[in-house]
C-alpha cells in the first residue's frame, strides 16, 4: 500500500515537474522565426507520431518534415556529445605532452 502511493506521487510529480514545464516552454507567442520554427518542428514531430488515422497528403508530408527534424535534432545532439568528448581528449593529450612528457612547448 505505502508503495503504491509512493509510486503514484512520484509519478504525479514527475509529469507536472517534466511534461506540463516542457508543455509550457513549447507554447510561446510567435513573435520571431525561432518560435515559428519551433512550432512547425513541434507539429511536424507530433505528426510522425500520429497513427490513428489514413494518412492523407497533408499528414503524410507533416510526417515526413516530423522524420527529418528528428534526425537532424539527434545528429545535432551526437555532435555535440562527440565535440565534447574530443575537446576531453584534447584537454588530456595536451596534459601528457606540456607537464609530463615536455614535447609541446
């Protein structure tokens, strides 16, 4: 019982600490190209997601933006991971090579 309702205020406190606040961030007043850029790849995402009805042409092709938001967004992401770890390990080589092995002047 005491498990249950642990479970069931964490699950509540996690949806209106994470969806409602990024809910909340995506609806904005479109007031740049930004916010309308974010409001097509938002919809166009939501509508690759959409599988309860024949696809019409208009939903079709909303999909097809939607597949290729996704893929630059975590291309995008991998970049970054990949950018990151590189400067890591540049960080490092240059550790070994001006303090421990004098090489690098």
């Amino acid at each position: 019982m005491i498990i249950g309702i642990g479970t069931a205020l964490t699950l509540r406190a996690t949806v209106i600490a994470q969806f409602t606040a990024q809910l909340k961030a995506s609806i904005t007043t479109l007031t740049s190209i930004d916010s309308v850029f974010v409001l097509v790849g938002t919809l166009a995402t939501l509508s690759y997601f959409f599988f309860t009805f024949k696809q019409n042409p208009v939903l079709k092709a909303g999909s097809e933006i939607g597949k290729w938001v996704i893929m630059v967004t975590f291309g995008a992401a991998f970049g970054n991971g990949i950018m990151g770890r590189i400067s890591l390990l540049i960080d490092r080589i240059l550790l070994v090579f001006q303090k421990w092995i004098p090489l690098i002047k």
